[in-house]
C-alpha cells in the first residue's frame, strides 16, 4: 500500500493571455511529478494518477493528495515542488 497517493486532475483550464489554456497541461504536470516521485522517493512509497475533473475547477490546475486530503490547487506546470513539498513536510 502507498504511503500518499496524488491524483492529478488532467482536465483543468485555466485563463492566460491567450484565451483559456491547453487541458494537456494538466498531463504535463502529472508527468513532471511523476518523474520527480522516481527520483526523491522509494519505489511503492508515492503513487501519482491523473484523473477527470475533481470538482475543484480554479484558477489552475487541482490536485488531492490522500490519505490526508490535502488540496493544492491553481498549479501550473512546474509547480511540481509545490507538491513534492507537501509530501516531505511531514
Ligand atoms: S476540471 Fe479539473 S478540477 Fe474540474
């Protein structure tokens, strides 16, 4: 069993200069913390999925992180730390 499971909303908009952006970047970000998990975690430890809308539509990218139900939202690609932060601080 995981220690945390992150689940990644891959269906987010948000607003940019240019209109609304790219719901491909939530699947970006997914990506980049997935790669991050392999590298400061052990294998079985972290547990990274994308999802559907999780109702949490904002100004960014949602994402919950279980068990504990943390939210962090409004992420963008890049943000990846700010999850990892979250994960360490504990
Ligand atoms: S579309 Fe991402 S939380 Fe709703």
């Amino acid at each position: 069993m995981y220690k945390h499971h992150i689940f990644v909303c891959e269906s987010c908009q948000y607003e940019t200069e240019k209109g609304p952006s790219d719901p491909a970047l939530g699947k970006i970000l997914r990506k980049n913390i997935s790669s991050k998990v392999k590298e400061m975690f052990s294998t079985g430890d972290v547990c990274v999925t994308g999802s559907g809308c999780l109702g949490q539509c904002e100004q960014g990218i949602s994402s919950v992180i279980y068990p504990k139900g943390e939210w962090i939202n409004g992420l963008r690609p890049g943000d990846e730390i700010r999850i990892i932060e979250k994960l360490t601080k504990r």
